[in-house]
C-alpha cells in the first residue's frame, strides 16, 4: 500500500509530506483547492506524461516520490527482484525540470517512464471521474469481464498468437500471389551458384595468380638482367670483386696498413667483398632455378581471363566474386527452406489457427462462466444503492471475425425498471442512474482486485442524500481488506473514512500555495460541517456534522 508521499515544487505545492495509512481515506476540500494536485503528483510516480507545467512557477524543478509497502504484493516483488532491485522496500521518485525533461528512479536505480508505469500497474488502480464514459465503451465491458475472471495474462497471450496467426497468413499470401517470380528467381539463382561453384575461386588465389603471371610473363627479359647483374660481381676483369681484390693489394702492400686509418678502410673493403660474393652466389642461384615456362603462363592467363569473364558477367569486380557466391548461395537457401515452401506454409497457419482457436474458444467459456458471477454482484451492488428494481445483464455474443481478444462482444445491459426491455449503458437517459450503475461496477470490479491500493476520484458525481452515505460504506468495506483514497465532494462520503485529508488553497503575497493535512476529529467535524452548509459554519451545522462522524464511525464498531 502507498505509505508515503513527499512533493517539492510541483504545481501550486511548495513542499508535501504525507504519511498514510490503510482502510479508507477521505480527500476533501473547496473546489479549486488542488485536490486533483495530489492525485496529480501520484501519477507522474507511476509513470504518467510531464511537461514544464508540472513545475512550481519560479522553482528549478518538482521533485515527487511515493513509497509503497510491498510486502503482500508477490507480483511487484518479483517485478523488482526481475530486475535485481531491492524488494525490502518499493520507492518511486520523479524528478520534472522547468525545462520539461524528467528523471526517474525505482529504489535509488535510474530507470525509465515506461518502467514506472509497468509496476505501478502492480501496486495502485485509479478509478477515475471520467469513468462513466470509459464504462460507455463495450471494450471497457470486455475487459472487466476479463480482469474479474482473471484471465488477463490469457487474453494477451492470445492477442499475440493472433498477431502471429495473421503474420503467417500474409506470408502465405504474399508467396501464393508471387509463386511464379519466387520460382524464376530460384532458377536464376541455382544457375550463378552453379556457374560460380564451377569457377571454385579459392581465398587469395585471385592474388597468386596475379603475382605468378607478372613473373612469367617477364621471365626471359628478368634471366637476362640477372646474368649482366652476375657478370658485374664476378672475377673476370672490370668486375666488381677483380676491382676490390686489387684496392686490397695495394693498401696491405703500404707501410701502416695494418694500423690507423689505412686498416679500418681495409677492413670494410674486406666486409664489401664478402658481402659481394654472398650477393652473387644468390644471383647465380636464382638463374639456376629460373626457368622459361610458356606453357604454365599460357595456364595462368587462361585461368585469369576466366576470372575476369565471370566477374564481368555478373557485373562486380574480380576480387568481390568470393562474397557475391555466398550472397547467392545464402538467397537460394532461403527460397528453398521452409519460408518459400507453399505446403510447409498452409500447414503452418492451420496450426496456428487451430492455437488460437482453442485457446478463445476456452477464455470465451471462462467469459460466460464470470458473466453470470459478475452480474449477480452489480445487482446485489445496485440494491445496497437503491436501484433494487433495476435488473443488470452481461450479454456476451459470438464475432463474425475472429480479433485479438477472442471472439466475443460483450456488453452491460441494464433494465431501470422493471417490465422495461434491457438496454445498453449507453441508452440510460439518467445522469444520477449511470452514476450508480458505473459506481456498482467499478465496486464490484475493485473487490476483486489483487491490488492493494485502490483510487477513486469523485467517482459520487451525481449521488446526493442517503445514497451517498451507502456509497461511502460501500467504499469503506473495500477498505476493511486493504486502502481506499476517495476524493469526494459529499460529507456522507467522507464521514465514513477511517482518516480524512484536507486539501485548501492559500494565497499571500501574490503567491498561491496548497495545503495537505490529515484532520484530527475536531478538523473533520468543522470540515465535514463545511461540506454541508458552506463558509459559515453555524452551531446547527457543526451539530449536525458531530452528529453525522459520531452516526458513521458508530455504525463500524
């Protein structure tokens, strides 16, 4: 249950810090007091869009955080411990800038909005003044009916084999509309691979092949070089080592030639001569292994022109032929596998038909069960407030078409009065009778909730007299088995609740700020006195409101 909620410089709050408390808590206060602040406040913790508006006119930004008592909440624990966040606590902080950019965090862990608002759906539900209408659409039927027959998580899981029902049937029919070009192009492509696996291009043979025919097209003209090369170093005369041989007789036959200057330039005229006659060792050698090849580079040409034939025709460059083989290769695998495969595909939507089927056929027997369960309690519900002759129907009927959430319309019908045929909601010409009939549904929908903190915001629109003393104890018994927050305008309302917090708008000095408070029994009794006879509170007022809190708080003893 929410347990703390603490506001900073959020819309006309400068700083809030509640402390609440289980059983059922009366939010009251004038008109345009800000009462719609607080719940405000709420929803940017669980998630909801923030703009700059959020932020108190002159401050930085708004700093809200909600703390919840998670310990008999399952579901949000093993919400948290999903994500390996602490579950000994559960705190939900928000921070909006002026600017309108907002933070979030979950247990002091940076998270996102959409994650505030995935677990705040585990630990509150908001009943909104804005619900008569919604309880006007037949999808909100459905999914009531759904929620109490707690088969939520089997109708998503539903909506999703439907989606894939559907995806596979476009497959289908996109490969039945196109068999003729899939079947052309699988021709073509088994052809390229074919021709390409022919050539069997192998990894780097492109390059060798390269190399080896610039060194045989060049063979005779490189044997002649390197025999003129060879001819350079020898001993014959004019050749290199014949020249050095003589510098190293003349210099050894000098005086100081085996010290000084002389030696050291001896010695590197030895090192040169060495190094000449390894050089041309090596030269030699090369020739001896060289030889004249026209038939391995008539070969080599043959397989290079066979090469760029292929490229050429397929309209790459050589060296890209390797990856264009497997692009081709990975192409007709795919067209040949199961995706292309007309019969593989038929038999894959009958199955998933067959899925979806079972499964909406078993959610739609579980709908007609909960129906009659569901109906039974508005009706006892509409009783407790005066409309003991109207009759409530759930009417469910089978789709012409399947669609995600099965294949039943649902409706609420109701019949006013009695010999009167049963209309939809929407056909109720009484503003007080949807009242009530929305209130009697959202009751009996919130009963079944596993979530302990439920919300309703001035869901008594159009309720006065003594029923809206039966809608409040309607509403305290809801919060006998966990928390109930009601914002109201009604005193019978809020002389039921166990706690009342008082909501009133302050201005000074061009500054206009809301107050929270929760009232002591003297607070309520002037409040409640307020509620009933307006700003000036007379003796007979006060003893009426006395007399009202006294008659309330009695009745739940």
């Amino acid at each position: 249950m929410l347990v703390q909620l603490a506001v900073r410089d959020f819309a006309i709050v400068e700083r809030l810090d509640l402390d609440l408390h289980d059983g059922m808590t009366a939010i009251t206060g004038e008109t345009g007091a800000g009462k719609s602040v607080l719940l405000g406040a709420l929803g940017l913790c669980l998630g909801e869009r923030a703009d700059a508006a959020s932020v108190r006119h002159g401050a930085k930004r708004a700093d809200l955080s909600a703390r919840f008592d998670i310990e008999r909440l399952p579901v949000a624990k093993a919400w948290l411990e999903a994500r390996e966040l602490p579950t000994e606590d559960c705190l939900l902080r928000r921070v909006v800038t002026a600017n309108g950019r907002s933070k979030a965090w979950i247990n002091g862990q940076p998270c996102t909005v959409s994650d505030l608002k995935a677990l705040g759906e585990h630990l509150i539900e908001i009943h909104g003044q804005h619900a008569h209408q919604a309880l006007l659409q037949e999808d909100t039927h459905l999914r009531l009916l759904d929620d109490f027959a707690d088969q939520s998580d089997a109708v998503n899981e539903l909506g999703v084999t439907f989606r894939q029902w559907q995806e596979a049937r476009r497959r289908l029919k996109h490969l039945s509309d196109s068999g003729d070009e899939i079947q052309a192009r699988r021709q073509l492509l088994r052809y390229q691979v074919e021709e390409l696996d022919q050539l069997a291009l192998a990894d780097s043979e492109l390059e060798a092949l390269e190399q080896e025919q610039v060194l045989l097209a060049h063979a005779e003209e490189t044997l002649r070089e390197t025999q003129l090369a060879v001819d350079c170093c020898d001993h014959d005369e004019g050749g290199a080592l014949t020249l050095l041989h003589q510098a190293l007789t003349r210099i050894g036959n000098l005086p100081g030639a085996e010290h000084g200057p002389l030696a050291e330039a001896r010695s590197m005229l030895g090192d040169a001569q060495i190094q000449i006659e390894e050089a041309a060792r090596e030269l030699h050698c090369f020739i001896d292994h060289t030889e004249l090849d026209p038939e391995r580079l008539a070969q080599v040409e043959e397989r290079l022109a066979e090469i760029h034939r292929v490229a050429r025709k397929h309209h790459v460059m050589p060296e890209e032929l390797i990856e264009l083989q497997q692009r081709l290769r990975d192409e007709l695998d795919s067209l040949e596998g199961g995706e292309h495969d007309l019969e593989a595909l038929t038999a894959n939507v009958e199955t998933i038909r067959e899925i979806y089927r079972k499964a909406a056929r078993s959610i739609s027997k579980k709908r007609h069960k909960a129906a009659v369960a569901f109906g039974k309690e508005v009706q006892d519900q509409l009783g407790f407030l005066a409309m003991g002759k109207a009759r409530f129907e759930v009417d469910i009927a089978s789709r012409d078409t399947p669609q995600p959430n099965g294949l039943d319309s649902v409706r609420f019908l109701i019949s006013a009065n009695p010999g009167q045929p049963a209309r939809p909601l929407a056909k109720v010409a009484s503003g007080g009778e949807l009242s009530r009939i929305s209130l009697a549904i959202q009751v009996v929908a919130a009963s079944h909730s596993t979530i302990a903190t439920l919300v309703f915001d001035e869901v008594d629109v159009g309720v006065s007299g003594a029923t809206a003393e039966i809608v409040g104890q309607l509403l305290r018994r809801l919060g006998q088995s966990g928390q109930v927050m009601t914002v109201t305008h009604l005193p019978q309302v809020a002389a039921q609740a166990h706690q009342h917090l008082h909501i009133e708008k302050q201005a000074a000095e061009d500054v206009t700020l809301t107050q929270m408070a929760l009232l002591d029994e003297a607070g309520r009794v002037k409040e409640l006195a307020r509620m009933l006879g307006g700003i000036h509170l007379s003796d007979r007022t006060l003893a009426h409101a006395r007399e009202m809190l006294d008659a309330s708080q009695r009745a739940h003893h």
